[in-house]
C-alpha cells in the first residue's frame, strides 16, 4: 500500500514540476533595426513559474518543421523570489510579411504549444495599430471588490474591451498593439483582496489573458502610473515586495521595447520606424522636472526615477523630433504617445508642445484620464477648422487624443446613451489638465468604455476610429492627410 502511495505521490510531485515549467504569458514586440530604422525582427518573451535550463525559440515557415533554434545568452530574470521567471529571446532577421511559426520553452524542460505571426514589414505604406490606455483586468464581476473608494469603483470591467480587441483582431484589423500604460492595474490588487499579496496573480492574470493577441503580433507599451511599484498593504508591510516591485522594476523586466536601436532606455523611452511612420514611445512618469514619478512612486514612500543623468531624457526626445522631421521625405508622420495628456507632461522646463510644433509632431496619444477626448489638429493655441471636424488637410499642428477609457478598476461601468453620445463643446475648467489650453472649440468627448485604431491608408492619409467596446460602434473618427 505504501508503495502504491508513493508511486502516486510523485505522479503528482512531477505533474505540478511539469506545469512549472511550461511558458505562458508569451508577448512579442518589434526588434532590430535596418538602415532605415525600421524593425527587422521580433522578441519573444514568456514566463515559467520555475527556472528552466535555458530560453529557446524554435520557429520556421512550416508549423511541422521549425528548422530555426535561438536561445538567450542570458538567464531568465526575477524581480521577486518565489514569483517566476521571465524569459527574453531575440530572433535573427525575419522575412518581411512572411508567416512564421515557433514554440518556446527549453528542450529539457517543456515546451509550448506553437503559435505564429508575421515577419515585421516596415517598408510598407498601409497598416493599423490598436491604442489604448487604462486597462484593467477582468472586472468586478470576476473579481468582487472589497474596497471601494479612494478612486476604486465596486462596478467596473475590462471585459468589453477585451471581448473588441479579440474581435477586430478576427476581423484583421489591426497589425500590432501599443498601450499607453496603467497595464492591468496589478498595484489596485488589494482592491479585490485587501490582505493577499495580489500583485504578481493580477499582472500575470493579465498577460495570460492578452496571450491569444500578443502572441500573434508585436505588443509595444509605455509607462504609466500604475507600473510604478505596488504599494498595496501587503507591500507596505513587507518589504521584499515593496523593495522588490519600486521603480517600475516589473514593467521593464516583463517587456522589452526597441530603446537599444534608438538611444533610448529600457522601456521607458524608444522609438523606430514602420512604413511612413516614425513612432516615439515617450517618458510621461520620470526623468524631467514635474514628473509624476520624478523622485517617488506612486505612493510618494519608495524612490523612483532617473534612469539617466538629468536631461538626458529631453535631449533624446529632441534630437529624435529632430531626426524624424529631417526625414519626412521618407516617413511624412510622426506618432508620439506616452501616459499622461500633454497639459501633464508640458512645463516651463520640458516644453514639450513646443518641441510638438517646432518639429511637427501629427498625432499624440494618451491615457491616464479614464474617458477619451480628440482635439482638432492645435498648435501655439490655434486650432484647425473643418466643415465636420473630422477631415484635415495639410492642418498644422498636433491632433492630441486621450484614450483611457478601456475600463479599469477605477473607471465606473456605466452603460448610459447620454454618456455613450459623443459631444462637440468648449473644454470646460475641470478638464484643462487633459489637452492643451484653448486646444479647440470642437473636442470630441465620451465616457463610454472605447478603445480605438489608428489606420496608415497611404504614404499621405491616416485615420483614427474610436469603437464602443460593447457594442462596436464607431463612436469617433478622424482625418488627416497631407500634400506630398
């Protein structure tokens, strides 16, 4: 009997080893670079619970025959002892537009099921990215909140957004994803579970959840808020976590942006080509004078910031307008986005808008306040006109977008027509912290839980459409094109 037992016993000791080391979570984002700065290459990167021997990506054009084998020279890193491993590998230059298959996992340990995308194709003129900020996991629904207030709602979800997100991506309507931070909202765990650790189950929650689209094409990210550090009462009681999670050591252990091929650090700041595009990944959380993180986390107790020498952030971001509007030959737009709305990130020091104007930055992109807005194209206080407020020719200026309203736990859910309509009107007082003062007399705004896409048709037109997450309505679209 006692044998049986322990034949039993290590079936299951070796199950439950077996499962720790399977990889899940699994992202891509672009990597590499040509001459032209556009993205040769993907990282993959993934998390085991346990360590494995080594990081590998099998892959190749034949699902049944991944002739290619790349490992990491590096071992997998932990933020957090006991709380997993990630993993990061880098693949050789791919084919452009060319599908590609692979697994991951290590050899000796397991693998992953196989998964697929396709090669970064950054010479051509027509493509889509879905942008979004504010996204939590699940809902209240799935997870009962416990603590409901200092900005926590006991209604909330992310359900509907990321039931649209999975059903424009079926529809192919969008070739990668760029969130514009506050991703998954792990710091409000307490929310949920106001005595567990619950940072490392929510963030992990979350990737799994986003796995279906990450794995299948490029997922870049910026910095909010919310990546910070965790200063939940577990946190703040014991130190390893809060030590452990400060200063956005999560965020940039997890994700792996191209800041080596554009001078840029970690994933707090980068930027690269694709097509007539040059998108820059700004810093709105550190590193400037007025920086909601500039020396503290969210929680004003552990330190945060200066992941450079001071000034070294503005001086990148200003070459790199700079160098992208010398090049409008070749790529006539340029993209910013960053967390915060720009009236957050402007000041005497940085001045930012001003840097937007002198080398003409078309479009910027932001969350942190948890509904949407859209100006018409503003610069120096003067603003487009258009007969519908929709299209823009040869406009000046930067058209500024505030996309937070995917749904997060501090985000009311309300399904209301009045909220749903969306409005043309003067930007009243309480709302001059989210675009520039006298952006426009005719901003589009709703409530209503919205993530949107931004479409390159051409090398001269682009165009912004904001859906209802629950029901796929266009609630707003714009725009722009250009005389080339």
């Amino acid at each position: 009997m006692f044998s049986v037992f322990l034949v039993c016993a290590n079936l299951v000791l070796a199950v439950h080893v077996a499962s720790n080391v399977v990889p899940e979570q699994v992202h891509l984002a672009f990597a590499g670079a040509d001459t032209k700065g556009n993205p040769t290459t993907v990282n993959v990167a993934w998390y085991t619970k346990d360590v494995t021997a080594g990081s590998h990506v099998q892959f190749g054009t034949d699902p049944k025959n991944l002739v290619g084998d790349v490992s990491s020279d590096e071992p997998a890193k932990q933020y957090l002892v006991d709380h997993g491993y990630h993993h990061s590998v880098t693949l050789p230059k791919l084919q452009a537009g060319t599908t590609y298959f692979y697994r991951i996992g290590d050899p000796s340990a397991a693998w992953s099921q196989i998964f697929s995308f396709k090669g970064p194709n950054g010479e051509t003129n027509s493509f889509s990215v879905s942008i979004f900020g504010d996204m939590g996991y699940l809902g209240s629904k799935e997870r009962p909140m416990v603590i409901a207030k200092g900005g926590l709602e006991k209604n909330w979800s992310a359900v509907p957004t990321r039931t649209r997100l999975e059903t424009l991506k079926n529809a192919g309507k969008y070739d990668f994803m760029w969130i514009v931070g506050d991703i998954g909202y792990a710091d409000d765990s307490f929310g949920s579970e106001p005595l567990k650790f619950g940072y490392e189950k929510v963030i992990n929650g979350y990737m799994n959840w986003m796995q279906n689209i990450t794995s299948s094409m490029p997922l870049m990210v910026s910095a909010g808020n919310h990546e910070s550090e965790c200063h939940s009462p577990a946190c703040l009681a014991n130190q390893v976590y809060g030590q452990g999670l400060r200063n956005f050591s999560a965020f940039n252990t997890r994700f792996h942006m191209p800041s080596s091929t554009s001078g840029g650090v970690l994933n707090m700041w980068y930027s690269y080509n694709y097509g007539p595009v040059h998108f820059v990944g700004m810093n709105s959380e550190t590193d400037f004078p007025g920086a909601g993180e500039e020396n503290k986390g969210d929680s004003g107790i552990y330190p945060a910031g200066h992941f450079a020498a001071d000034g070294e952030y503005l001086r990148w971001l200003e070459n790199d307008l700079k160098q992208a509007n010398l090049s409008r030959k070749d790529r006539p737009w340029i993209v910013a986005a960053s967390h915060r709305p720009i009236k957050d990130i402007d000041n005497t020091n940085t001045k930012i808008k001003e840097l937007f104007a002198k080398y003409g930055v078309d479009m910027y992109f932001s969350g942190h306040s948890h509904k949407y807005i859209r100006t018409v194209p503003t610069q120096n206080g003067v603003h487009a006109s258009s007969n519908d407020r929709s299209h823009f020719h040869d406009a000046q200026g930067t058209t500024y977008i505030v996309v937070g309203g995917a749904g997060c736990d501090e985000m009311d859910y309300v399904v209301d027509p009045l909220t749903k309509e969306v409005t043309a009107k003067p930007r009243d007082s309480n709302e001059q912290d989210l675009v520039p003062a006298g952006a426009a007399l005719t901003d589009v705004e709703t409530n209503q839980y919205a993530t949107g896409i931004l479409t390159i048709h051409n090398r001269s037109n682009v165009e912004w459409v904001l859906y209802d997450s629950t029901d796929g309505s266009i609630l707003d679209s714009v725009s722009l094109s250009k005389s080339l």
